[in-house]
C-alpha cells in the first residue's frame, strides 16, 4: 500500500468519526437555542393634561334664542393617568381616565352675566391604537375612539340658579408618541381632539335657559411611560 493510499484511508476514516463523536456529546453541553424576548403589553402612562375647550352655544331663554349669545368654558390643567394593553406590537388599545373643573361664563350678548356657573367633567375615553414600531426608542402612534364624559359638581354663579351640564356621549382622535428610555421606562407626548356637544340648563330671573354646548377640547398632554 503507498504513503497517498494510507493518507487517503485515514482522513476518510477520520471523516466518518465526527459524527459519532458529536452524538455523544451530553445534550447538555450544546449551546441552547436563542430565546426572543416577548413584548411587554401592559403599559401606564402618568401626564399632565391640559384641557382647551374650543366651546361655543345656541343659547334660549324661555324658549327664544338669544341672539348672539354664547358660553365660554375655562381651560384646566390637571393630572391624569391612562392604561395601554398591546394585542401584538401594532395594535392596542386605550382607557384614559381623568377629572377636570370648569367655570362657565357668560359671552357674546350674555357677556354681562359673568360666570353662571361652574361644573367638573370625568370622560373616560377607550381609543383603538396603532403604533410605529420602525423608528427605534422613537414610538409614534395613532389612534381613534368613543367617549362618555359624566358631569358631577355642577354650581350655580351670579344670577343664574339650577345650572347644570348634561352628561354626553363623545368622539376621540388621537395622536402623540413614546421616546423609550429603555424597554420599561420612557417620556410621552400626547395630543387629542374631542367632538363632545352636552346640553346644559339653568333658570336667570326666574325664566328657564337651556344651552346646546360644543365644548370639541384640545387635550394635551406630556408625561411618564412605563411598559411591563
């Protein structure tokens, strides 16, 4: 047998070994399969919330329309809290919850009833989510939802006796953004805009007002985001 015939026989032997040698490597001693991380889907956010009532009236007295007459709602700032559930890394869905006081005053031709009174608004709101996932610790998302918002607190000011806002139901968009610090922690900037019109009523000098309000708010707001 030549020296080549000997080299030939021994690598194809050697070849023919590994695989045994590697079957009898222990299970385990081989390195485990990579693990993806799952997406956190709960998510709570903490803001400051401003909320711009973009608010004007049809205003009656006794059944006639005052002409020119108006309600002006005040703007508040106020702390509020929503919770964030994630159906994949796309899709989730909002419950915002939150409390606001508002003076009501008097304008246009009423301008010189001042404020008539005063009420606070609780609107929980549910939006349908979708968020960008392409822009790293930048998250953007957008989102649309119904809203009813309850009244309680209602006062009387100036002339004005038996004021009270109507609790109503609402519409939602919504649009705003997550800048991730890491994967739990981040900072939130978010906008929305309301189509909400409740009714409200009072009596001045005796005589019944009712009012037809569309309040449409701006709500901004900015905090903190924490993903679990």
């Amino acid at each position: 047998m030549t020296l080549l015939t000997r080299a030939f026989l021994g690598a194809l032997l050697g070849s023919t070994a590994l695989p045994a040698l590697a079957a009898d490597i222990p299970a385990r001693a081989r390195a485990p399969a990579p693990v993806l991380a799952e997406p956190l889907p709960w998510m709570i956010r903490v803001r400051a919330l401003s909320v711009i009532p973009r608010d004007s009236a049809s205003v009656s007295i006794s059944g006639a329309t005052v002409a020119g007459g108006n309600l002006n709602a005040s703007n508040s700032l106020v702390p509020e809290l929503d919770i964030t559930y994630f159906f994949t890394k796309h899709i989730a869905a909002e419950l915002v919850l939150g409390v606001s006081p508002h003076d009501v005053k008097g304008s246009g031709t009423l301008a010189s009833q001042g404020k008539i009174g005063s009420t606070w608004l609780l609107p929980p709101t549910l939006t349908l989510q979708y968020h960008f996932t392409d822009f790293g610790a930048f998250k953007p998302y957008v989102g649309a939802g119904p809203n009813y918002t309850f009244t309680f607190n209602n006062e009387n000011k100036g002339n004005f006796t038996a004021f009270k806002v109507k609790n109503a139901p609402g519409f939602a968009l919504q649009a705003g953004f997550d800048y991730m610090l890491d994967k739990n922690w981040g900072l939130n900037v978010d906008v929305k805009k309301y189509w909400l019109r409740p009714d409200a009523t009072g009596t001045v000098g005796g005589a019944p007002v009712t009012a037809k309000v569309r309040l449409d708010p701006w709500l901004i707001a900015t905090g903190i985001t924490y993903r679990f």
